[in-house]
C-alpha cells in the first residue's frame, strides 16, 4: 500500500502504520488530493474505513489463543490429509472422477475475494504474493492438475485469514491501551451533576468522580478524598492517596473514595491522551534493521520470481515452477520487525515505559554508554537548605528572604527547597520587581530595588567567599552564592537524598554489558566526587547545558551509542542530542514527554535496566523472526526449485511463518517488572 501511494504525483512520503490501522501521508495540495489518495489504496486491494467501523479483536489471552489452537487442529489435520493424499496418489485418482467444471467452480467461488485483488494489482502493474499463487494456481490447471488447484486456493484464503489475525494481534497492544480510556464525565453545570461524552469536557469545570469510576480528565482535586489506581499512566501497581491540591490524571481509578476535580487538561492533551498518540505514532520512528527489511520485501518478489522462471527453463516442470510461486511468504519478511515492536511498545506503555518507536529500542539494544543527570534523576529531587551563613549587615534570615524572594517564581528544585526553608521560618517574601533564569547559572532577580542574584559560584567573583564554602562542599552538599547589589551576602547549603534503588539499578546495568557509566552535572567536583564514588561511576562537573551537549557528542564522535538519562525539563538539549534520551518521572509532564526518545512515566530507576532488558529481548525476537523465515523460505525454493516439495504441501506451507512469527512475537506482550507480574 506504501508504495502504490507514493506512486501518486505530490506524495512526498507515507508511512504505513500497522498498529492502529492508519497512514500517514506528506503531499503536495496543489499536485494531488485526498481523493487521489484514497483511489490509490482502493486500487491497491484495501479500504478506507471510518473508526466506528473497526471490530476490535478479543485479547491474546483468551479469544484469540483458542482460536490459534483450533487454527492450529484444523490446519494440521488437513496438511496430514494432503501429504498422505499426495504420497498415496489419491488426488490424481479424485482428479479423473470428478468433471473439470465442478473443480473450475469451486476454483472461482472460493478464490474469488483474492482473484479480484490480484487482478486490480495487474492492471496496476503491481505484483503481490497472491499473484504468485494465482499463477501457480493456473499452472496447476494447465497441467490438469485440479485437485491441487483448490488445494491451492484453500491455502490462499486460510494464508489471508492468518495474515489478517496476525495484525490483528499486532494491533491489540494499542488497543489494550486505547479501552482504557473513560467514555463520559459527570461535569456540574448550572448546580446540576450532567453527564457528558469526554470530549465535550471544558477546561475549568468540576468534574465529579465516584468510588470505582475512572477519573476523566488531568485536573487538580478541589475536594473529597480517594486512593487513586494509577496503573495506567505509571504502571505502578500500588495506589496512591490524592486529597485537596493533588494532581490526578486521566483513564486512572478512583478507588475508596470519591473527589470533585477541577480540570485542567482534557481529551487529547491528557497525559493519557499523549501515551496513545505517542505509542500511535511509534511505528513512524522505524529502526535500520526494519527499513532493511521492508526493502527487502520489495525485491523479494520479484526474485522468487526469476528463481521460478529459471526453475522452467531447466527442469521443464510446470508443477516444480508453481511450486516455487506457491511456497513463498514474503509478507513474513515484512510482519517480523513491526510486530515485535509494536508488541514491546504497547506492552512497555502498560509498564510505564514510553518508547517512541523501534528506531529507539535497536539504540537501546547496542547502547555502551549512560549518561546521568543528578538533580532530580539519581537523587530524589527534593534537597533541603541544611545551613545558611550570612555576610557582612545582613542576618542569615535576611540572607534567606532574599534568595527565596529572589527564587520566587524559579521551577529548580533547589528554588523550591530555598522557598521551603523560607516558608519553615515564617519569611515574609518580596514580589521580585524582575526576573531571570539563567540556564546553568542560577537566578537575578530585582527585589526592594536590589538586584539579587542566586546561584552557582560562577556568579560571585569575590574568590575568598568561596574558599569559606569549602568545608560544607566537602561534605557533599551544594552550594548556593547570593549576591546583593554584585557583593556577596551569605550562602546557602542544600543537599539531596539519593534515591534507594539506584545502587543496584546500576549494577545491574553493568550486568547487562554497559561499558562505560558517566555522571554529568552542574554542581561542583566536592559535591559530585563523593556521589559518583559511592556508586563506582565516572563524574564531570561544574556543566552547562552546552557542556553536556558537547560531552554527548564526544562519545558519538567515538562511535558509541550514548544513552542520556535526565529529568526532562533542564536536560531537554542533552536528551535530543543522545542516540536515546530517557525522562524520568514524566508523568503530568508535557516538556519531559515531548523531549525524550523514551519516557518513564514514574521516578523509578529500577524501570531504566528494565527498559534495556526490553529491548534486547525484542531485537533477540526480532532476529530470530527474520532467521526463521530466512531459513523458512530459502528451504521452501529449494525443496520447490528441485521437484522434491509437491504444490499441494508448497500451498499448505505458505501461512506457516505467518503463524510462527505470530506466536514468536506474541511473548512480547506479556513483560515482566519487578514491581509485579505480567502485564494485565
């Protein structure tokens, strides 16, 4: 279908995306139209259907592995019923009882749905893997072969089904995530509680959510009390408790309890509604090894093609030659790759693991070196002012009023401890007249007429007053310069917990083959020198954002695969300049979402050896398909080339990779984390 729309004057680029049953297509207005596209698909055999119109398949878990073992019971008693037909000679002995118009009958009624698309194709010039059955089919005819004709065509419809099933089942990942998502919202309006589609949702209204009910909407909780199942959206399988000023988010429950939400994001723009577009689109970022096989599928026809010409000119076998037209599977060379992606990503989305397309999870698969952010990704983000010396007039109170005053309206962690610690002593804080963040730096900031300035030492140029912070930096803490009117006032001392799991979440990354594991941070060397000691890793510091850009890019230049793990929001450049940028606790976070290649959707490191498992489980499936359907294949010409495989058993195991890759790529869907059993 991709290429039958490229072939259309103005379409620029079209990507297929088999999860979610779309396509997306970059093309000149003024050269083609939708119209056009449409007729393109329509000529290509397929059909544009409206979404009310898509019948969404039952799960893996149960529909469907009943039907793959009844597929399975039946296909197998009729392939034993053709090898015995064939080895006792009982076709050819049905073939001269029965009149050629009842076989030709059953040739046109049962293969007629495949016959007709094989004709659209020709008269496109277009050839599909039908096309070689059909021609097969006609040379089985041609030689009198009838009753090894209708063998062909039942394998011709039993091989769509499967296709058909097998994609179904590519799509159920996302389909698991897209049911999840609440149909109605009980709004008040006018006094009233009315309930109402999601989509006619307003930003601002009050939501009301009942004990069992999922909530939603993204909104902040302006009343009620409830134990909220996050699992959707985290992947955390324990509840969390949300109250008055708590963030919830949509398609989670509400359990033991009921709340009154003021909503603040709805529909798409829910964090919900940003996993399904994301996972949607995951398919668009597609790795090498799938462009390489979705190349490899377009020559691989017309190969087999000449493979069966040659197979004529040198045996003079029309059976032999069907055979090799009959037997080839080229649909599993193109379903190997997407299918275990989209299986990964859909069920890493249910983990709480946001991977935007396969191109990432191959990056991930030969990844050498970790990159790591320390505020907020190894500690836990929320540091505490732990000391505070003021010099010259001014008190340590004042030294603090000051800088919180001065951090007012900063969304740095260290800002938030500052205004704590302020908050703590009962401060009276100033409106900052001006204000300015200064990336790497700290913050300036008019406040009473003075100009304020908080941040790393970089800002203070009196070197004796950083001399006097050294005994605090030698303890690990960091350190925060406060400048009044361009003299030092005082300092403050801050410092962060590192977050329990991280010791361990390292190891294990080491376990797995990671060669080199480096710290990347702004602080200073007393403050980062203990942290990277502790957990055996490699540090740098005193960084701008730039710093760790050009550290990024200096591995690359090395030819390794960097991973750069941050939170999000201050590492966003770092994140897009790795192979992979990974977001921790992007859950409620447009920034962290839309800046990494992956996002973890909550502050969990044991999630970060775990998404590396993922993908080296996925690429090993991947491999696997692709040799499989490799040695399928090449077996099938081989066998077909040199007379020894008949047509009857060559159409029979035509399906056969369909279904292998199927159920080799099936086991995706079912990952294991740590934090509990296999994904619902």
């Amino acid at each position: 279908m991709e290429r039958a729309v490229r072939s259309v004057p103005g379409v620029t680029e079209v990507t297929l995306l088999l999860s979610v049953r779309k396509a997306t297509v970059a093309y000149d207005p003024a050269r083609t139209s939708p119209s056009e596209i449409r007729k393109a698909v329509e000529g290509a055999g397929y059909a544009i259907e409206a979404p009310e119109r898509e019948v969404s398949p039952a799960p893996l878990s149960g529909f469907s592995r009943k039907v793959l073992t009844f597929f399975g019971v039946v296909f197998g008693a009729v392939l034993f019923m053709v090898v015995i037909g064939e080895w006792l000679g009982l076709f050819k002995s049905l073939t001269r009882r029965v009149p050629w118009p009842f076989w030709l009958a059953i040739i046109i009624i049962g293969g007629w749905p495949v016959l007709a698309e094989v004709v659209k194709a020709a008269m496109r010039r277009r050839v599909t893997s039908h096309t070689l059955m059909t021609v097969g089919m006609v040379a089985a005819m041609a030689v009198g072969e009838w009753a090894a004709a209708v063998i062909v065509v039942f394998f011709m419809r039993v091989g769509e089904y499967v296709e058909s099933f097998t994609a179904e089942q590519a799509r159920r990942a996302v389909k698991d995530l897209t049911e999840m998502a609440p149909q109605t919202a009980r709004v008040v309006r006018d006094g009233e509680e009315v309930e109402v589609p999601v989509a006619e949702v307003k930003v601002g209204e009050t939501v009301i959510v009942r004990p069992g009910e999922n909530i939603p909407v993204d909104g902040e909780v302006i009343g009620g009390q409830a134990t909220v199942d996050q699992a959707t959206i985290t992947g955390e399988s324990m509840p969390v408790e949300a109250g008055p000023g708590a963030r919830v988010f949509a398609a989670t429950i509400a359990r033991l309890g009921s709340l009154r939400v003021r909503a603040l994001k709805v529909g798409a723009d829910t964090t919900f509604g940003k996993v399904i577009k994301l996972v949607e689109q995951a398919e668009t970022n597609r790795g090498e090894v799938q462009r390489l096989a979705d190349r490899f599928s377009g020559y691989y026809l017309p190969v087999v093609m000449a493979i069966a010409f040659l197979t004529y000119v040198f045996s003079r076998n029309p059976l032999a030659t069907a055979a090799v037209l009959v037997v080839v599977c080229s649909c599993s060379f193109a379903l190997a790759t997407p299918l275990a992606m989209i299986a990964s990503i859909g069920a890493g989305a249910r983990r709480g693991l946001l991977i935007k397309g396969g191109k990432y999870l191959e990056a991930l698969n030969r990844a050498d070196v970790i990159l790591l952010d320390k505020t907020g990704t190894l500690t836990l983000g929320r540091p505490q002012v732990t000391d505070i010396l003021a010099f010259g007039a001014l008190t340590e109170q004042e030294v603090l009023a000051l800088a919180a005053s001065a951090e007012r309206y900063s969304e740095h962690p260290l800002a938030e401890a500052v205004r704590s610690k302020a908050g703590e002593q009962n401060l009276i804080l100033h409106e900052p007249e001006q204000f300015e963040a200064i990336p790497g730096l700290g913050v300036r900031a008019r406040v009473n007429g003075h100009l304020i300035e908080v941040g790393s030492r970089r800002i203070v140029a009196d070197s004796d007053s950083v001399l006097s912070s050294n005994d605090l930096e030698a303890q690990g803490k960091t350190i925060l310069y406060v400048v009044c009117d361009g003299k030092i006032a005082g300092h403050l001392a801050a410092s962060d917990t590192l977050r329990p799991e991280v010791p361990a979440a390292l190891a294990e990354l080491k376990n797995l083959g990671i060669q080199s594991i480096e710290l990347l941070t702004g602080d200073n060397e007393q403050v980062a020198s203990p942290l990277a000691k502790s957990l055996g890793i490699e540090y740098r510091a005193n960084l701008l954002p730039e710093d760790k850009i050009a550290v990024v890019k200096e591995y690359q230049e090395k030819r390794h695969v960097v991973v750069m793990v941050g939170d999000g929001v201050n590492d966003a450049p770092a994140l897009a300049q790795a192979d992979v940028g990974i977001a921790m606790g992007a859950a409620g976070s447009d920034v962290s979402i839309e800046a990494a290649h992956v996002a973890l959707m909550r502050e969990d490191w044991t999630l970060v050896p775990e998404l590396f498992a993922i993908a080296r489980r996925t690429m090993g499936v991947v491999r696997l398909n692709l040799i499989f359907t490799a040695c399928y294949n090449l077996a099938g010409l081989s066998f077909a080339a040199s007379g020894l495989l008949p047509l009857t058993l060559a159409a029979a195991l035509q399906s056969l990779p369909d279904l292998g890759i199927l159920a080799n790529s099936s086991r995706l869907l079912r990952i294991h984390g740590k934090s509990g059993g296999a994904d619902r």
